[in-house]
C-alpha cells in the first residue's frame, strides 16, 4: 500500500522500545513501526469518511502504548490498534475540569508550527507558535518577529529555530543565571563576579564586596552559583568571566572540594570543542550531561572526526577500550573502504596506526575488509591479528581452509586444529583431504588419534595410503580382538 500510495508526511517518535516512525500514505491511511531497528510496519485503523489529510496529527506514545492522535476539520480522532475514536465532537466540549490556559493570537491565520518548550528546572512548558514571520511564546506572552521563514525543533530544555541563514535556541534563562546578571542584583553570585572584576583592576572595592559575602557566609554558595551559570552560556569569555570569579572566591573558602570546579572547565571545554561551526555540534550543557559522554563520543565517530574524538577520549582520560581503542578500530573499518589506495598501503597505514593497541581486534577489521570485497587486504590485516582463535574463523570463511589449518597449528590449541580438520573433512573430498593432511604431519597425527576412537574404519584408508604395513597390521589384529 506504501508502495502503491506513497508517503504523504512522516513523524519520528521516541519510545520504550527504540526509535520508531509513523506514516500518513495518499490513501489517508496510518503505519507505524515502534522500533526502527527491528522494522514491524503496522497498519492502523481506517478513519470513517477520511477523504482529505488532516490538518495536523501526532504521535503519542505512553505505558508501551503508541497511538495516533489526529484533527479533521473540528474533529479529534484517536488511533490505537484496533479501533478509532472519536475524542471531540465540538471545540467547546474537550473534557477538562479545568481551564489550563486561553490565548489569544488575534492573528487569523492557522500558524505554521506549535511546539513545547521545556523548562528542565521546573518542568512546566510553554508553547511556542509561529506564523510567516512571527513567532510567540503563549504562557508568558513574548512575541518575536522573524527575518526569515523559520523551522522550530523542540528539545529538553528548549527550542531550536533554524532558518537558511541563522541557527538559534530559544530557551527559559537558568536561574542562577538570573541571580548574577540581573540589573542591580545582590545575589553572592553577582557579587563574586563584581568582587573578582574589581580585583583585576586593583581596585580596593573588590574587599568590600568579598566582605559582604562573607559577612553573610555565603561565600560557598557565590562559588557554586558562578560555576552553574558559566554551563549556561555560548560564549567562551562569558564561561571565562565567571569562572574566574568562582576560582578567586575559592581561594578564600578553607577546604572547597575542588571537584566541580575541575569537572566544569573539562565539560566546557569540550562543549566549545563540538560547537565550532567546523564541527556543528551545538549542544546545550543540559543536553551533553543527558546523552552522556560515550553517546557523543559515538557521533563523532558516525561523522568521522576522529581526531577530535581521540583527543577528547585523551583529555577526559577515559579507558582505552571504551575510548581510543574504540574509534581507532571504527577509523580503521573507515580505512579499508577506501578503493583508492593498494592493500598493502591500507595495511601498513592501519597497523602503523593501532600497533598492539589493547582492545583492537584486527579480525573485525578484517572482516569488514573482506565483506567490502577486499579479500586480500583482509588476509593481511589478520597477520596482524595475534590470537589464533580470532583468525580461523574468518579464514574458513574465505574458503582459505589450509591457511586456517596452518594459523591453528601455529597456535599450539589442539581443540581449535580439531575444528579445522573436522571442517576439511566435510569440505573437501577423501583423496584431496588425505592429501593435505599428508603435508601437516601435526593435524594428521591429530586427525589419527580422533579416528582412533571415533572412525576405526578411516584409520586403516589412512594406513593404506601412507603403505604403513606396520600399523595396518596392528590395526588387523586389533579389529580381530574386537
């Protein structure tokens, strides 16, 4: 039916499942799949007398529920899985007990967008809603005029509003914030910042305001308020000003932990790292400390910046084999891709870089090489490979059974030249695996004791061929006692 209809709008959501998506086909018909990891397609209900798209819809999703919630005309419909529903029949009869908010726009006009704006400290929202070019915040009633036609992107703590030309983020101003650079404010905060700045120009006021705080004992709280709004802003003199302030009024606190402090210049530094324009990452300090650093780590991998991936994982002193070791392995899977350059260059170049790396296993990269079609790069990269058991399989894999046999004799592991020889054996017809067993004297001798006990009647075809009289003898006698 997709196929037939097409796709006439589409909607990301988010649940416990995963990631997933909705459509609305030309026949005015809705699938969604809840994860789209493990694709499931689902068709919802038919809405009765659906004859035109509605004039909006969404994805609601709670209790491992996903619904869709859509408006035609002053209808509101709900879609679950097995029925459709009518929730509104007039405006005035939505069922609330209580009226949460009006607004009036005074603009005729349906808007283009509305969408919730986070407050994280408070959890209230607001709604932001935009038409050509004017954008209003209904709940505290500040308006906007826009230079250009703008897309809103709601997020956890605010709204991005992104143009052809412009990239802005709307959001509530954090509190402590609000405390240091209100006009003529008293707050500790403002006055560590003002004390510091007084300082630097060796002035004898930056006494008076230290005094104050510390008449006051609220010199810890000052500290901890210019660390929190310097997570807040964009701008790196800014995020400089007020750390300062925090690192000159620690210095009169005996025994600050010195913790925060520390862990907000590394945090801020690599914030500033991922939102130059040249990266293009312009995270909130409230969205990083929420993806955590392991999930940004991830997508600059994904966009290939491993240098700045590396040296963040450097910087942040993390685990090798949660960091670097990590994004080596995924550049060097990006490495053997690459068509323009001979195998042993990929090679050499790859193992120039990972050396005896911990936590890199050259097998995978091998098997990345050989699932591009590069079957003697990958050969090459597993002689770099220096467990075994790690190149046997993707050496069976490649139909390069005697190379395997000769790694895992190499080896010294008798349960892994087992395996190779049984593999043989079912691979290769008897006179063509006899034969190569004839050049392994190791797996042979191995393959002999397996037959031993296992395939009495193998044993004697293998005396045969070798004209051991003397253990086709043993072995008659021995078959003439059993």
């Amino acid at each position: 039916e997709v196929l037939q209809n097409h796709v006439l709008e589409a909607k990301v959501f988010h649940t416990e499942y995963g990631t997933g998506v909705a459509i609305l086909t030309g026949a005015h018909r809705f699938s969604l799949a809840t994860n789209i990891e493990d694709l499931k397609l689902r068709r919802m209900p038919e809405v009765p007398g659906l004859q035109r798209p509605p004039s909006c819809w969404a994805v609601l999703s709670q209790d491992r529920v996903t619904i869709v919630l859509l408006a035609v005309g002053q209808d509101l419909y709900l879609l679950d899985n097995t029925s459709c529903s009518v929730v509104v029949s007039k405006p005035c009869s939505f069922p609330l007990q209580e009226k949460l908010c009006e607004f009036n726009s005074s603009i005729r006009s349906p808007p283009k967008q509305m969408v919730w704006c986070m407050r994280p400290r408070s959890r209230q929202r607001a709604v932001v809603v935009t038409w050509d070019r004017q954008m209003m915040v209904v709940g505290n009633s500040a308006e906007f005029v826009l230079d250009e036609d703008s897309y809103l992107v709601p997020e956890l703590d605010g709204v991005r509003i992104l143009s052809r030309t412009s990239h802005e983020f709307l959001h509530e101003i954090p509190e402590a914030s609000q405390e240091i650079f209100r006009i003529a404010s008293m707050a500790p905060g403002a006055l560590l910042l003002e004390a510091q700045k007084e300082y630097e120009k060796e002035s004898q006021k930056a006494d008076e305001y230290l005094r104050e705080i510390k008449d006051q004992k609220l010199l810890p709280e000052a500290v901890s308020q210019c660390i929190e709004a310097a997570s807040y802003e964009h701008e790196p003199d800014t995020q400089k000003s007020l750390l300062r302030a925090a690192s000159f009024g620690k210095c009169f606190i005996d025994k600050f932990p010195p913790e925060n402090f520390v862990r907000m210049c590394q945090d801020l530094r690599v914030l500033n790292a991922i939102r130059d324009y040249q990266i293009g990452i312009p995270l909130t300090f409230t969205q990083y400390k929420r993806l955590t650093i392991e999930v940004l780590i991830d997508r600059l991998v994904l966009r290939r910046l491993y240098p700045l991936a590396i040296r963040i994982c450097e910087y942040l002193r993390l685990a090798e084999i949660q960091g670097v070791s990590r994004i080596l392995a995924h550049w060097a899977c990006y490495k053997v891709q690459q068509k323009d350059k001979s195998d042993e260059e990929v090679a050499h170049a790859i193992n120039q870089k990972l050396g005896d790396t911990p936590g890199i296993s050259y097998s995978e990269i091998a098997t990345r090489a050989y699932d591009c079609g590069r079957t003697e790069l990958a050969i090459k990269l597993l002689e770099y490979e220096p467990r075994s058991g790690e190149q046997v399989p993707l050496l069976l894999k490649m139909k390069r059974s005697k190379l395997a046999l000769s790694k895992a004799i190499e080896s010294g592991d008798t349960d892994l030249v087992y395996t190779i020889v049984l593999h043989l054996k079912n691979e290769l017809n008897r006179g063509t695996f006899f034969m190569m067993l004839q050049n392994q004297p190791v797996a042979l001798s191995l393959y002999r004791q397996f037959c031993k006990h296992q395939e009495r009647e193998t044993l004697k075809d293998l005396y045969n061929q070798d004209d051991n009289h003397q253990e086709l003898g043993n072995f008659h006698v021995h078959s003439s006692y059993a």
